[in-house]
C-alpha cells in the first residue's frame, strides 16, 4: 500500500512580522514532528512566511516588494535546514519571489528532507484585481519517491478548472492546495475543490488561514469528491494517511465504482475539438495503466 501521511496546519502568521512568522512556522513543524512522527509531509497556508494580515488591516507601503525573496536565497537555505533537521517534506505555504527579471511572484515551493528545492510553483492564476502579484505561466508536479506524484496549487487557481486538470495529466495524485481566504466565498471553494478532485480523481488538500488572517475551513478530499476532514475557524492541524493507491482504484473501476472519466478522454478525446484551446485533448501517458 502506498500511503502518504500529511499535516495540514490550519494557523495564521504573525502580521507583517517575518521573523515573528518564522519562528511560529518553526515551531508548529517541529511540533507536528515530535507530537505526529508518522506524518511526511507538512503543509502551511498561503503566504504565511510573507507575514500577510488580515484583510482589512492596511499593509505597510510596498510590503510585497520589501519581502521579495531571491528562490533560491537566503529564505530557501532556512527552510531547507529546518527540513532536514526534522526529516520532514515542507510545503511552507507560499511565498513573494522576487525573479530574475526584478516581478514579483506568488509563488509554492516543495523542499525535501534533504534540504533541495523538489519544485517552485508561481501562482497562475492571482486573485485580481486585488493580488498584484505577477502570473506565472506554468504548472508543476515533483515525486516523492516510493509514493507518488504531488501537484501545486494556490487558493484562487482551484477556480479554474484547467488549473487541476492540468496537473492530473502531468500524473498528480495529490494536489496541495494553500490558501489565504478571508472573505465569504470560501464555500464555493470548498465546492471546487470536491468537484476538482471529483472530476481528476484525486486528493486536493485545500489549507486555508485560521482566524484572523483567514475564515479556516480547510479540507482534505478524497479521489471521490468526499470530504474526509474539514475544519473549522481556528487554529487546528489535520492530520491524515492518503492511500495513494486508493487513486489507482478510483480511476481503474470509477469513482462510486461507475465513473471513469480518463478512460473515456483516453477512447475520444483525440476527436473532440477544442477551439478555445487551439486543438484537442491529448491523452497523458499514465492513462494507459487504468484503461
């Protein structure tokens, strides 16, 4: 059985306090290790290390650009000990990436046990026009060996549904989904995200800030579309063991054992035409072994 155990740490950031951040960061993972040591993998909201506020508490002028940080740089290096201290995948949440060419990106990085940078993920899709943060252009998977294939989103991508689509046909068995809501929508979140794991047949681990940064509700979901935990609006960790083979059998046999949407992409979809896209679907290679 291939198994993957997660703490998704539902908690809020210090307000615009960087090093206050990194100190509650490090503490809730060294945490998780010491009171959950079967756990692999942790995950942290949205731009938890970047110190963002609450919603309506005014930011200090040009915050976002004075917490840029080179990926790889000073940040990475903190992480990447911290990871290899505990033994731990980190998801930290996101952070502001200052690139090469000086924008600025949302972006979610994946760090291994062994201190690398697994991936780097710029948010798509930003939450314009509120987030002025600059679009990236890809979508990104990275291994965790002897497991499966993880994929990278961030809260408003989930609105999109190429955004999961996407990363299921580059093989994602799990999508890691942090999030910084604070407003009401936050139920037609949780709506997308069932129905994204629902119609690629795998997990979304959707974590969102606690109160006051964010409403919480965080939620893992199943390759069903079956909510296995929520949470509420405090700070609380859930904490659970994803049967990664349990998306084998839900794309072989059909999600409630009668929908296998893959297979029949994998028998049509060439035919279909998708002007919006400038072609058709094209069948990922990973299909073949649940047709």
């Amino acid at each position: 059985m291939r198994t993957l155990a997660v703490a998704a740490v539902q908690t809020a950031p210090v307000p615009y306090d960087t090093e206050a951040s990194w100190q509650r960061f490090a503490q809730r993972v060294r945490s998780v290790r010491a009171l959950f040591p079967h756990v692999e993998l942790v995950v942290v909201p949205e731009l938890f290390l970047a110190a963002e506020g609450p919603l309506l508490e005014p930011a200090p002028e040009g915050w976002m650009e004075s917490v840029a940080q080179p990926v790889p740089g000073p940040l990475t290096d903190r992480l990447a000990g911290l990871a290899r201290e505990t033994g731990l995948w980190l998801v930290p949440g996101t952070v502001f990436e200052r690139a090469e060419d000086g924008r600025v990106h949302n972006t979610a990085l994946a760090i291994s046990p062994q201190g690398e940078i697994a991936a780097r993920y710029r948010k798509v899709f930003p939450w314009q026009p509120y987030e002025q943060a600059a679009p990236g252009q890809e979508f990104t998977v990275f291994d965790i060996p002897g497991k499966g294939r993880i994929g990278l989103a961030i809260c408003y991508d989930g609105s999109f549904p190429e955004t999961v689509r996407q990363l299921a046909w580059l093989g994602a068995e799990v999508v890691i989904q942090p999030t910084l809501t604070t407003t009401r929508d936050r139920e037609m979140e949780l709506v997308c995200a069932r129905a994204n794991a629902w119609t690629n047949q795998l997990y979304v681990v959707n974590l969102n800030a606690s109160d006051p940064a964010g409403v919480g509700q965080s939620a893992i979901v199943d390759p069903e579309g079956i909510i296995r935990q929520q949470a509420g609006s405090g700070e609380e960790v859930l904490v659970d063991v994803l049967d990664l083979d349990a998306v084998d059998r839900v794309r072989r046999h059909g999600s409630a054992g009668i929908n296998r949407p893959w297979a029949q992409l994998a028998r049509y979809g060439e035919g279909v035409r998708l002007p919006m896209y400038g072609g058709g679907f094209k069948v990922p290679e990973w299909v073949a072994r649940h047709d």
